[in-house]
C-alpha cells in the first residue's frame, strides 16, 4: 500500500513570539515531527549552532541559493535573508513523515503558494506590551531595531487571517499541546485519509 505522505505544517508569527521556543519543547515531546533548519544571514546569537538552529550563509553564498531556485522559500526580514533549503522538505514528506517549518509570515505566504495543502499555525504573543517585553529581553537589538520589529508586528497580527490555525503563546507547555491537537486533527481528515480508503478497496 502507497505510503500517506507526510504534513507540511507551517509556524510563524511575528519576531520575539517566541517560535523557536516553542518548536524546541514540540520537538523534545513529538519525535515523529521533523523540523526544517532554515537558512540565514544574521549572525548567530549565544547558544546557536550552525545547522541545527539555522544554516548561517554569507549575504553572497544566500544570493547564489536564490539564483539557483534552491529554496522553498525566502524573504528579507529586517536587513537579512531568511530562507527554507527545497530538498529536504521535499525528501520528508515523500517519506511520508511530518515537517515542521518555523518561518517568517512572508516566508508562509509564498509556501502557502507552492503548498496550499499544507497546515498554517500563527503565533500569537498574549498582547504587544508582551511581545516587546520578550524582545527587549533577548538583549540582541537597539533600541531603534526593537522599534522596528514592533512595527512590523503589528502589520504580521493583521495577516493571521490567512492562517488555518491560531495559537497562542501565553505558556510554551500550552501552545505546544494545542499544535499537537491540530497535528493529530489535520491527520484525521477526510481529503488526506480518501487514498488510502480507495487502496484498501481495491485490495479487497
């Protein structure tokens, strides 16, 4: 019998709500969900490795990615590239295992294009006043940056109606459960489990 190919499913919402966070505690508690490494220009923050939180690339070596259609997607996100390596989200699936891919909203709206079928969570922070707390205390940013995510922000909040799903991250133990439930839903529907209804017919 074909194999059931894997879910797609994509996290984002704004800067500082928190994604890696919460697809760090989904990964120690879900080891059936790959997670996609991204790749990026910014520099690595304290505690980052290169190829397990992202692919660290020269502004250069990511241009010549992009020439060579090697991404999912990519978008420019205050002054660095951040992108999505194609081939192994492409391996994953068609093994028939579960991808998580933890991106920027304009990262999801291309994905959405090329993988309408796939399952979009937005991140939601409890309130603003939250998000810049969250921000300002990864001590990575200026003032002026900081100001900018936030603007920024405010623009993403107003796009979670393009999303399937809304979480939010109010407590990472919670916001994980609830994604676990939309995993375990998503695989349960009618349009996804059809083939294999078909294939166990035809066997009979």
């Amino acid at each position: 019998m074909k194999k059931e190919k894997g879910l797609l499913i994509v996290l984002s919402g704004p800067a500082g709500v928190g994604k890696g966070t919460v697809c760090g505690a989904l990964r120690t508690k879900d080891t059936d969900i790959s997670y996609s490494v991204s790749a990026t220009t910014r520099a690595p923050r304290t505690g980052e490795v290169d190829g397990v939180n992202y692919f660290f690339k020269k502004k250069e070596e990511f241009e010549e990615m992009i020439e060579k259609d090697e991404f999912l997607e990519w978008a420019k996100y205050v002054d660095n590239y951040y992108g999505t390596p194609l081939e192994n989200v492409k391996k994953t699936l068609n093994e028939g295992q579960d991808i998580i891919l933890e991106i920027e909203v304009q990262g999801a709206r291309k994905v959405k294009e090329r993988y309408p079928e796939g399952v979009f969570i937005f991140l939601m922070p409890p309130s603003l006043a939250e998000l810049r707390k969250r921000i300002e205390g990864r001590g990575t940013e200026n003032a002026e940056l900081i100001n900018k995510r936030m603007t920024v922000a405010r623009e993403e909040l107003d796009m979670m109606k393009n999303y399937d799903y809304v979480v939010e991250n109010d407590e990472v133990e919670k916001a994980v459960e609830r994604i676990q439930a939309i995993v375990t839903a998503e695989h349960c529907k009618q349009e996804r489990l059809i083939e294999k209804y078909k294939q166990l017919v035809e066997v009979e």
